[in-house]
C-alpha cells in the first residue's frame, strides 16, 4: 500500500522578504506543494475507503 506523503510545512513569516520580487515567491511553492498534497490526500483517502471491507450490517 502506498503511503501518504507529509503535508508541506508552511513558511514562517521570517522565510518571505516580502518583497514581491522573488520568482517565484516561496508562498507560491508552498501553495503550490499544498495543492499537490491536497490532491494526493485526496485519491489516497479515496483508494483507502474502496479497500476497506464493508462493515456494513445486512439485513
């Protein structure tokens, strides 16, 4: 079974110099590392809950 990575670890404020010159900026590459996470989470959620065995009471 695959596992799911870590989350991205968000800068600290400190980490950005705020000057908006900064290609790209290091906000960016978290918010875009964040989206990549969010969707991996996503289908690893997805493909876990398809593999659990129904626990379901039948009648």
């Amino acid at each position: 079974m695959k596992s799911l990575p870590e989350e991205p670890e968000k800068p600290l404020r400190d980490d950005c110099c705020g000057g908006g010159s900064c290609c790209p900026c290091i906000w960016d590459v978290y918010y875009d590392k964040l989206a990549k996470w969010k969707e991996a989470k996503r289908e690893f959620d997805e493909l876990n809950n398809s593999e659990s065995p129904n626990t379901g009471a039948q009648e």
